[in-house]
C-alpha cells in the first residue's frame, strides 16, 4: 500500500524525488523510492524512470541493502545501453561512478563466487576503457578486493595509489582513508596517522567521512600515546555514526574502543542505544564487523565477572551479557568462515581473532562527564558510599544486627544506614525468623525502624507526602509493638512532613494555598502540635526527648526559611537553645551539634554572617574535639557556603576542599557530600577554573542518581551540559546529554516534561555551535511544537520558537523561519521576552538580507519593523537590556541588512543613526566595542562599497585616535587594518 498520494504527472513525480532525498537513509527513504520506480514506469518517457532508479540504488546503498543494489543498476546499465542519449552528462557520470558502488555491494556479500567479483571489474575496466574513462576508479577497485580477500597487496596499492586521480575516483576523503588502512595493515601507525591528518583535522569530508576514518584512527591514537584526541575523536565520530545501519561497521569499533579503555559501562550503554543495528543491517559484512565489535565488548565484560548483566541484543527475548555473547559469537563465526570459504583464504577469521585477543590499552580513559562503571549498571545496584570508604562491616547474628542499627540511629552514625539495609533484605526473604529476644523485641517493632529509615530517606529527597504516610505507618506499627515514645516521635514527623507538602501535591487548587503564608501557617500549626505532643507524653528517654525537641526546632526553622521574617528568627533561638540545654544536660554530642548547627543557619538566614561565621567556628573547633566526626563534613559546607556568600571564594574553596577530604571517611549520602561538590563547583567558578568546576558538578550529579535524587540529578547534569558548552567542549556536551536522554525514566516519560524539554533544548544549541544544523533544526522544530502546548509557560515557547526560526532561517526555509517567527511573538505577546525576541527578529532579517540579497530586502526591512516594536514595548514596560541596547542594536542591524541587499546609502544613514544613539565611548565604558564595529562597518560601506575612501579614513582615523586615547587599543585593531587597505587601494 502507497506510503503517500502517488504523482500524477513528471511534474509531481520529481518533487516526490526532491522531497524523498530530504529524508535520512532508512526504511521510509527506501520504501518511498521503491514507490516513486513503480510510478514511473507507467510513464511513456525514460527519464524518470532513470531518476528514480538513481535514486533507489542510493537508498539501497547506504540503507544497508548491498544485495539490491546490483539489482537497481543492472536496470539502469539496460537503459543506457539501449537508450544513450536519455543520459545526459551528469547522469552519465553518476552511472560510471556507481560501478564502484556495486563492486562494494558484492564484496559484502559471501554468496556471490570470488570469479564473478573478479568478472564485474572486468566488466567496468572495459565499459571505462570504451568510454574513454581513466581507470583510477578501477585500480581502486582492484586494490580493494585484494584487500578484502587478503592477497598481497602491494603491487595492488601501487597501481592505484601511483595513478593520477579522475573525475570518477572517489573523493579524496575516501581515498586517504583506504591509504591509512593500508599503512595500519602493515603495522604502521605513525605512518597511517598521518595519512589520516587531513580527514581527522576535518579538512577533507564526504558522506561516510570523517565518521569511517575516525572509528579506525581510535586504536592507532591509543596505540602511539594521544589518548585525548582518541578520546575527542570518539565522541565526535560516534555522533555521526549511532543508530546507521549503513555505518554498523563503525558502531562496532567504536563499541570495541569502550572495552579497551576501561569504559565497559559507556560501551553498553552505547549498544543499548544502537540494538536496532542488530536487526536493520542487511549487508554480511557490515554485520560480520559489528557482531565483532560488540563481541569484544560483551567478551571484556564477562571477563570482568559482569557476565549476568543485561544487555541490549535482537529482538524477541531478553539477553544477558553471557547469553548474547554466544548468539553473537555463533553468528559471527559463522559469517567469517562464508567470507574466507568464499575468497579461499583465512583472513576474516584471522582478522576477527586478532581484535577479540586484543588486551585493553588503557585501564581506563574518562571518555565523558559522566564516568559509570559496570557496578553503576547493575539492576538494583546498591547505593554506593564515597570510593575512599570501604563498605561498612555489620554484624552477622540477627539480634546484634538490630541492637547495632538502632544504637547507631539513635547516635546519628552514618552506619545506620548500612545496617538497616541489611536488615530490610533479611526481612523480606521468606525464610526470615524473627528473634525471639526480649531485647529484639517484636517483629512489629523492627518493621517500624525500617520504616523510619525508609521515610527519613524520602523526607531528605523532600518527597514529603511519602514520608508523612511511611511515618503513619510506623507509628501504628510500634503502638503495636508497646513502644510510645517511638510512635510520638513518629507522629511528630508525620505533622513536620505533612506542613512540607507543597500546595499542588496536597491538593490545593486556590493560587494562594501554595504560598508561603500558607505553609508557615500549616508549620506554625505543626509545631504547636508538637508541643501538645511533648507536653502530653510522659516516660520519654532523653534520647526521644532531645529528638522531639529537634524536630520543634526544625519546624520553626523551616518557617523562617520560608518567610524570612525578622519576627520568626527569635522563636527559632530559644527552641535551639532549649535543645542545646537539654542535650549539654544529658551529654547527647548529636544533638548539641545539631543544637549549634540550627543557630549558625538562623543568623545566616537572618542576614548577619559574620555571626553565623562566628558559630560555624565554634561547631567545627568543637567538633574536632569533642565530636561526632561525621557532622564535620556538613559544617565545613555550610562554613564555606557563608564564605561564598561574604564574596570570599578562595576561603571557600579551601573549606569545602576540607569538608569533602572529610566527608570521604563515611558514606557520602550521609554527610553531604553531594552538596559539597555542588557548593566546589561554584567555588570553583568564581576563581575562574570552569573545568574543574565541571568535574565537581558531574559528580554531585552521579551521587544524587545513586542515592535516587533523580530529579535533583538531571538539574545538576543540566547545569554541567551547559557550563560545558559554554567552556567550547561541544561534544562532551552532546555526550552527556545523549546518556541521559537514554536513561529508562526519560525514555518512558516518567521525569519532569520540563526538565527533559531543557536536557534537549541544551543539545539542540550544542549541535546548532557544533556546526551540525539539521540535527539542530530537527530538535528545535519538536521543541518548539510541544512548547506550544505550555500554556503555564508561554514566555519558554516565545524563546524557543525563535530560536527555531533562526535556524530554519540559517538553513534557507525563510516561510517556516517565519511562521515560527509569528509563534514567538504571539507567545511573546502573553509573557514577554523583549531581548530574546528582538535578537531572533534582527538575525532573521540579516540572514535573508545576507541570502537572498535586494530580493530579500522587503521581507528584512518587515522583520525590523517588528524588532522595533518590540524595542518600543521594552521601552514602555521600562525594560533595560542585559546586554546591547535593543534600539542601537537595531539601527546598526539595518545597517547591515541594507548592505546586504546593496542599498549603501541608506545603509551608511542606519549605521550614522547607531553611532549617534550610542554616542561617544568613554573611558570605562563597555560599549566601546560595539562603537568601534559600527565605525568599521560604515568605513567599509562608505570607503569601500561607496567608493569614497576621503571620507572613510576622516571617520576610521579620529575613532582610532580616541579610542586610543581612552585605552581601548584593542578595539583599534579592525579599524586601522581597514584603513590600511583604503589607503593601499586609493
């Protein structure tokens, strides 16, 4: 059945053509192209006939069908045999060139004899030679199949490499590629690197180039010691090779590359991502190299004792790494020995046998921002603590396990944690028997605990509705076990918890339910019934007392957090100052830690820092003696937090730098140590060191994902992507936002739409700065399209939508660039975004005035017009850009436009109108700049364009005079070498 409306007429036939051969290669190209032959046959004429079988066998070759490609041009070698002049001289130089293409279509193919491969070069030497065609092309041919079949290859090499290149040799891109494989085959690295210099430099490029040439350059780079460009080079040509079924060989070196360099995790994932090739791949030698790639990874990961791991694999069941290795192997193997069987040699077995004996290069390689190793991978991995502490040791008999925990818990110690881990696994398995110990006590007591842990955990996640009911639970679940006071504490957390749900998640629906009033009420009235509570409960040990009085202080402290009111600070005070009595009383070290804690955060919040300094170096002198050490980690962080807010990042750094050294000496969940990267990264940003600023940021990400703050996790990651796209590490962007584009919970819809819409907003940019402007344009269309529907958010949409339409615009589509335009500025109209929208109309109309020139020159000046309204609404709602005046900005953008489309009269009239508005720089001013480029345009637009160089210099030589005397020297340099070229052309 038809994919679409058939064509009617040649007229519609060649616009389905041009339409198809916009698509990406794949099925639907195919399918189409198969369609369009079948229309065309029913036309008297044989031309487009010809077109569309052209087409098809370029479908075929680079969709991954090597056996129906031969088939097409059999077809098209009939057609020109019997009706010559149907092709004219382009469709006859796509013919010849396509000889090549089916000799590399039976080469693929293990079933077509050795004999006829030979018979087609024979073929295409005669039918070159006949039409009086240099046979370059067919020497390469030659080479290549002495290659393939592993003969000796160097008088093949020489015949080709020594000819003189042709119109129908392959571009050059390719050719240096198969003389770098030629060096690498001899075992030369050095040599085939620098045959391979001007593709890896991004010199030389063509459909499948760079993409083959870097997939094969990767292990030579390892090999002589350049492991970072191996590194860049693998995240740039993984990029242009994932998901093809064309480019399956390149998947797998690239596949083969993660599990030589310490990377196993990376190369699952990326398998993950590229199972379809398992499936789509129609040429034997594509798969025969893929399967081989993907074996070295599997092979590596088994070796490493991960062999029970899931993996991605064909289609129909579930595979582990084990279990998909020996399908993989069978296959492989098999497809090898048809190869060699076919050419009477040994080679593509002999080939395959020297990468799986390949040993790693590298024990590891940080190939991305987001380092993973297999452990991180495994279903159900438990949380892992911070690498430099060794796991904690519980105990084995039961009895002591429960004593051990809950003493722990009620110290505070992080090891708490770890125990009750150990207990929920025992008391889920159906073999558990509880103790029976009066000191144990019962089973509904210890599931209580676990409970507890349980909730806490989803209260530090602020998933406050779970904790709130968790805490219900086990409140009912120790009145039953005869435990009062755990159960009032347990209450009293379901009412601290319950006053921390937001309004929309508690059911709110009035605007003023979720606002602040509302919940220092509903905290108000938790700790008022906290009091009740505590005043109604006799027989509490100190311990449950010093905790209620905690969680007294916590509600308190959580309303002066919410308001910031001066009246609320008191309140705070005299209920930490009640638990600091107590606990100093009955010799509780947590509890008078958390006591001082809650005074430095008080006067911080309050506004008097050094007061709160003043504390924190109490806390911290007092815990260097007296203890617990594991609060040391949380104080040096909130020490340096002030610091960072008192402009001192240096002091800051050092702080956090120690709170992290510390923090390494107990689980990091429990002592912060995801907020101490976050608060290094910023540290680290304000001294002017981004990199490592990214580093702590990545694994303040990492962290929260194993602790299960995946929310928390994707915000941090978001901010990583975009501090890296901004230090220019583009693909290191593209990389990390791919790895969480493919996380299960993203791919299943279940994290925010919002947060997700921003991951792949940053990408789009990424790919737009890394020159890659169909995936770009591609990206921001769907964006721009769901933004659409956000009616909670229309200012986003006005943004995003006109970004899209600058980059339909870069890409020649000025009537979608338009109608993504009107999106924004209906959207804009609802919730403005005066910079945003004026920057996109402005570069809008350069790019038509620059493409289409006079002709486009309407349409500009349209789209300035709308630029300066939105500059007069900015005015009127007292706007001030945060960088170039939006009404400067726009006369110089006519300016620009104007010259574009030849008009330099009004052009110099638009930039004399820009240099007036911004008048004359001064000498601390930022906009010097911006003045100087105005004066640079209109010298070139009058000296050079107007051809009145007199009056130019006069303007270039009195700008370079002042703003060399205002100390602007570096704005001065664009202006004198314009004037030197004046001055040499007069």
């Amino acid at each position: 059945m038809p994919t679409a409306p058939q064509p009617q007429n040649t007229d519609e036939l060649y616009q389905a053509l041009q339409e198809n051969q916009r698509r990406p290669y794949g099925r639907t190209r195919t399918v189409t192209a198969e369609e369009l032959v079948d229309v065309a046959e029913r036309f008297a004429e044989p031309l487009p006939l010809v077109r569309t079988l052209l087409e098809l066998q370029e479908a075929y070759t680079y969709g991954s069908e090597p056996r129906k490609s031969p088939v097409v041009f059999a077809r098209l070698l009939t057609l020109f045999d019997e009706q010559p002049d149907v092709f004219d001289d382009r469709l006859r130089h796509l013919l010849f060139w396509r000889f090549k293409w089916v000799a590399n279509a039976l080469r693929a193919l293990p079933e077509i004899p050795l004999a006829s491969l030979r018979q087609w070069l024979t073929e295409m030497r005669d039918r070159y030679e006949k039409a009086g065609l240099g046979l370059h092309p067919y020497y390469g041919q030659a080479y290549q199949l002495a290659a393939h079949v592993g003969e000796d290859t160097a008088l093949a090499y020489e015949l080709w490499a020594g000819r003189t290149r042709t119109r129908l040799s392959d571009c050059e891109a390719c050719e240096i590629c198969e003389r770098a494989l030629y060096h690498l085959t001899a075992g030369d690295d050095q040599r085939a690197l620098r045959a391979w210099e001007p593709v890896l430099a991004g010199k030389e490029s063509c459909q499948e180039e760079p993409a083959r040439s870097l997939s094969y350059a990767l292990l030579p780079l390892l090999r002589t010691g350049d492991s970072d460009r191996a590194r860049d080079l693998h995240l740039a040509g993984y990029r242009g090779c994932r998901r093809n079924p064309a480019m399956s060989a390149e998947v797998g070196r690239h596949l083969e590359f993660c599990a030589l360099t310490g990377n196993e995790a990376r190369g699952l994932e990326l398998l993950a991502e590229n199972r379809n090739l398992f499936d789509e791949v129609d040429s034997p030698l594509d798969q025969l190299d893929f399967l081989t790639g993907v074996e070295v990874l599997l092979q590596r990961v088994e070796v490493l004792g991960h062999g029970e791991l899931p993996a991605a694999g064909y289609a129909g069941r579930t595979w582990t790494v084990s279990g998909l290795r020996a399908e993989v192997r069978g296959r492989a193997d098999d497809l090898a020995a048809r190869f060699d069987a076919r050419n009477g040699t040994t080679t593509h077995t002999d080939r395959r046998r020297t990468r799986l004996d390949r040993a790693p290069l590298l024990d590891t390689l940080e190939l991305t921002l987001r380092t993973r190793s297999l452990d991180d991978v495994a279903p159900a991995a438990p949380v892992a603590a911070a690498p430099a502490r060794p796991a904690t040791a519980v105990p084995d008999a039961l009895p002591e396990l429960i004593l051990r925990a809950r003493a722990a818990d009620e110290q505070g110690h992080p090891d708490a944690r770890a125990c009750w881990a150990r207990l929920r696994t025992l008391v889920v398995a159906r073999d558990y028997t509880h103790p029976d110990d009066p000191a144990v006590g019962p089973l509904a007591r210890l599931r209580a605990d676990l409970l507890t842990d349980e909730a806490n955990r989803a209260h530090e996640r602020d998933e406050f509705a779970d904790a709130a009911a968790l805490h219900e639970e086990a409140a009912g679940l120790y009145d039953d076990a005869g435990a009062p006071g755990d159960a009032v504490l347990a209450r009293a957390c379901v009412l601290l918890a319950t006053a921390e749900i937001p309004a929309e998640d508690a059911g709110g629906t009035e605007p003023e339910a979720g606002g602040p009033e509302a919940k220092a009420a509903g905290l108000t009235a938790a700790h008022a019934s906290m009091v009740r509570l505590h005043e109604e409960t006799p027989g509490l040990t100190p311990h449950q007392e010093a905790r209620l009085l905690r969680l007294r202080a916590s509600a308190l402290a959580q309303r002066l957090q919410t308001t910031g009111s001066q009246e609320h600070v008191a309140p705070v005070f005299a209920e930490a100052d009640l638990l600091r009595e107590f606990a100093t009383r009955h010799d509780l070290a947590v509890q008078i830690s958390i006591a001082h804690l809650l005074r430095a955060t008080t006067y911080a919040i309050s506004g008097d820092l050094p007061t709160a300094v003043t504390e924190a170096d109490a806390l911290l002198e007092r815990l260097r003696t007296h203890g617990p050490a594991w609060h040391l980690p949380r104080t040096c962080g909130l020490r340096g937090r002030l610091q960072l807010v008192l402009q001192d990042p240096e002091a800051a750094y050092t702080t956090l730098a120690e709170g992290l050294r510390l923090a390494a000496d107990w689980p990091a969940e429990a002592v912060g140590a995801t907020r101490l990267h976050a608060d290094l990264a910023e540290a680290c940003l304000r001294l002017g060191r981004p990199d490592e600023a990214l580093r702590h940021l990545t694994r303040a990400a990492e962290l929260d994902l194993r602790h299960g703050s995946r929310t928390d996790a994707y915000c941090t990651y978001s901010n990583a992507a975009q501090l890296s796209l901004d230090l220019g590490r583009v693909e290191d962007c593209i990389a990390l936002l791919d790895s969480l584009l493919a996380e299960p919970d993203v791919a299943a819809g279940e994290l925010d739409d919002r947060l997700v819409a921003q991951l792949r907003l940053t990408r789009a940019r990424a790919l737009h700065t890394g020159e890659d402007l169909k995936a770009a344009t591609a990206e921001f269309v769907a964006l721009a399209a769901e933004s659409a529907g956000w009616d909670d958010d229309p200012g986003s949409h006005a943004m995003i939508a006109a970004e899209t339409a600058v980059l339909l615009a870069e890409s020649g589509e000025f009537g979608r660039a338009r109608e993504a335009a009107d999106q924004a500025l209906a959207a804009h109209a609802r919730e403005p975004r005066f910079e945003h929208l004026s920057n996109s109309l402005r570069e809008l109309a350069r790019l038509q005035a620059q493409q289409q020139g006079e002709e486009g020159l309407p349409d500009a000046l349209a789209l300035l017009a709308q630029a300066g309204q939105v500059a007069d609404e900015a005015r009127a709602a007292g706007y001030e850009a945060h960088g170039r005046s939006l009404d400067t900005a726009l006369a110089y953008e006519h300016g620009r436009v104007y010259a574009y489309a030849g008009a330099y009269e009004d052009a110099l009239a638009a930039l004399e109108k820009a240099l007036g508005l911004l008048g004359e720089p001064g000498r601390e001013d930022d906009r010097a700049g911006e003045w100087a480029e105005c004066v640079r345009l209109a010298g070139v637009v009058e000296g050079l364009y107007l051809e009145r160089p007199a009056p130019a210099l006069t303007r270039l030589d009195a700008a370079i005079t002042r703003l060399t005397a205002l100390g602007h020297t570096d704005e001065t340099e664009s202006l004198a070498s314009l004037a030197a070229r004046l001055r040499d052309e007069d």
